[in-house]
C-alpha cells in the first residue's frame, strides 16, 4: 500500500544525501554531517511511526520529525545565504512540502485524540 508520507520523506533523504555528497566534495564537512543526520531522521521517524504502538506514540514519533525537518531548513538556509555554500533550492522545496504534510497530520492526530 502506497503512502505519501513515506515515499516523500524517502524522496527527501535521498535528495539530502545526494547534496550532502556535494558538500563533502567541496569539504563542507560540518554542515554536510549536521544536515544529513538531521535531514535523514525525519524519514526515519515517519517510518517508526508507522509501527506506533499507540496514538501518543505516533504523535510523539511525528513530532520528532517535524523537529528534524525545522533543523534541517535551518542548515539549508544557512547554505542558502552562505556564499561560499551550493545552494539546492529544489531540495528545500521538498523539505518544506514534506513539512506541510507533516504539520496536517500532527493537526489532525491531535484533533482525532480528544
């Protein structure tokens, strides 16, 4: 069964390891690492919430991801306004659409609880 979330934060991650490579390249050694924990994370998360053992444990699974996607636009906006950093503007598209989804489910599980 196909789920959008998954499959866009999978979207995400490969995406993120693909412009983490880049910065490597270029030796960008502590953002490339703190951006592709940051940016892998939040799929992880989603994927664990899949198997929540209930729903404040999907919620919390949930949250920690939106947690890792606000860090992960913090260091693509600091590679954004760096002059020195490439820029992948394509990526934080992504990320920020994978956030809207993120926040409307958080919304509606918290909603469905009470």
């Amino acid at each position: 069964m196909k789920n959008p979330v998954v499959d866009k934060s999978i979207e995400v991650a490969l995406m993120i390891i693909n412009y983490c490579e880049v910065l490597q390249a270029e030796r960008k050694y502590v953002i490339s690492r703190q951006l592709l924990k940051s940016g892998t994370s939040i799929g992880a998360n989603i994927h664990e919430a899949q198997n929540a053992e209930s729903k404040a444990d999907f919620i919390h699974k949930i949250k920690i991801a939106t947690k890792e996607l606000e860090e992960t636009k913090y260091w693509l906006v600091l590679c954004e306004k760096s002059k020195t950093y490439p820029t992948h503007l394509d990526l934080s598209k992504k990320v920020n659409e994978l956030g809207l989804i993120l926040y409307k489910i958080l919304s509606t599980s918290i909603k469905s609880r009470k």
